[in-house]
C-alpha cells in the first residue's frame, strides 16, 4: 500500500557535516517540504534503515570512515533496491565510474565539478524521484521550468570549497 506521507525522504550518506547541511540547502530550495536525514557512515545509514526510515533518495559519498568504493553502493541497493542512489565523490577514475554505473547508481557526481553542475544534477534527480524522469550523467541539461532560486555568495563559497575536498 502506498505510503501517504507525501514528503519526499532524502538520505544523505557523507562523512563531512558541513557538505551534508549543504546539501540539505540544496533539498530545501528544492522543495521545501522535504526531510533530510544525514548520515555520517554507512554503519549509521543502515541504523536509519533499521529503525523503519525508508528514504526516497539517497546521496552517497564513496569514501566513508567504514567503508570505501563499491562497498556502500552494494549495502544500500540490497536494501533499498527501487530508490535512487547518487554517488556524490571525489573520485574521477574511469573505471571506477564504469563500475559505479553497472552497480544501478542513478547518477554520479564529481564533487570537483561546478557547484552551479552539482546542484543542477541533484535537483534533476530529486525531481525525477518526484515523478519525472532524468538519465544517467551529471552533465545532462535540465528540461525543467520554473524559477530557481539562487545560493547566496556565502553558500556558493561554501559548496564551492567542499568541491575542491576542504572540510
């Protein structure tokens, strides 16, 4: 039976509190109504999904205190088969991402990219976890209307930072 609780769900697995609060900003311009959850390990991920969250989307980093690479990929989507996973990393290697696609990620971030490309790629996922529908890649173009809001110059500089792998 489908739930009623229309609020979208987003699990945000990343070690860095501050990159989490940033992209719990990103979820609440988004949509406003949405709950963020964050996780710093996949040990407290998985807690979450114990204690009966169930997640509409999940961000997840690839360097994790307790686990690395694939590992947290496969964790989740054994647990959550249906929700989508975007791996959001500083990692660039191509056979990574390669193998990152085959393990049913939706989509793959590069923390290194612009702030205006992660924010971008995060908002065609959460919609599509909405409803719509968005492909593979965070290079792809929006095809959505409406007015988006802007990050101040602070929350730029921030998200600009984490980017580049500073604390």
């Amino acid at each position: 039976m489908p739930s009623l609780n229309l609020r979208k769900k987003v699990l945000v697995v990343e070690d860095h509190p501050l990159f989490v609060q940033a992209i719990g900003e990103i979820v609440s311009r988004i949509d406003a109504a949405a709950e963020v959850q964050g996780a710093h390990t996949l040990a407290d991920a998985l807690a979450y999904l114990n204690r009966g969250g169930k997640p509409d989307l999940v961000l997840l980093d690839l360097n994790l205190p307790d686990v690395s690479g694939l590992e947290g990929v496969t964790a989740l989507r054994s647990r959550l088969p249906e929700v989508p996973i975007v791996v959001i990393s500083a990692m660039d290697d191509p056979d990574r991402l390669r193998e990152l696609e085959q393990s049913g990620i939706r989509r793959f971030v590069s923390k290194s990219a612009r702030p205006a490309e992660i924010i971008e790629s995060i908002r065609q996922v959460f919609r599509a976890a909405k409803g719509g529908s968005a492909g593979h890649g965070a290079g792809q173009p929006a095809q959505e209307e409406g007015k988006r809001m802007p990050l101040s110059q602070p929350q730029y500089e921030v998200l600009r930072e984490m980017a580049t792998g500073k604390a």
